[in-house]
C-alpha cells in the first residue's frame, strides 16, 4: 500500500493507535488506491463505488 499511497508502516501503526490523523492529500491517495471515495472512508456513505473522477 505504501507505494501506492506514499504513507508508511509507521504513519499507518499511529493513525490506528489514534496518535495521529490522516491529512487531505493522504485520504485522498487512500481513496483513489482502494477505488473508493473519501465519504465512503469516513462512513458518510455506504456506497463503495468512487465518484466519477476528472482527467
């Protein structure tokens, strides 16, 4: 995942521990790596399909 995100091992361990949060650009690259959408990582949505995206 992290070359696909660009976030390592360790961010992920304190992002789940709770001792740090994501930041826009890393949700984003997590939404866009799991072909989701932001909302649908948050829990806003159930949809799992991501929005259409711009070229």
């Amino acid at each position: 995942m992290q070359l696909l995100t660009g976030i390592d091992q360790s961010d992920y361990s304190k992002i789940e521990a709770g001792k740090r949060y994501y930041t826009f650009e890393q949700c984003k690259r997590i939404a866009m790596a799991l072909n989701t959408s932001m909302d649908y990582l948050a829990g806003l949505t159930d949809t799992k399909e991501p929005y259409p995206r711009n070229s």
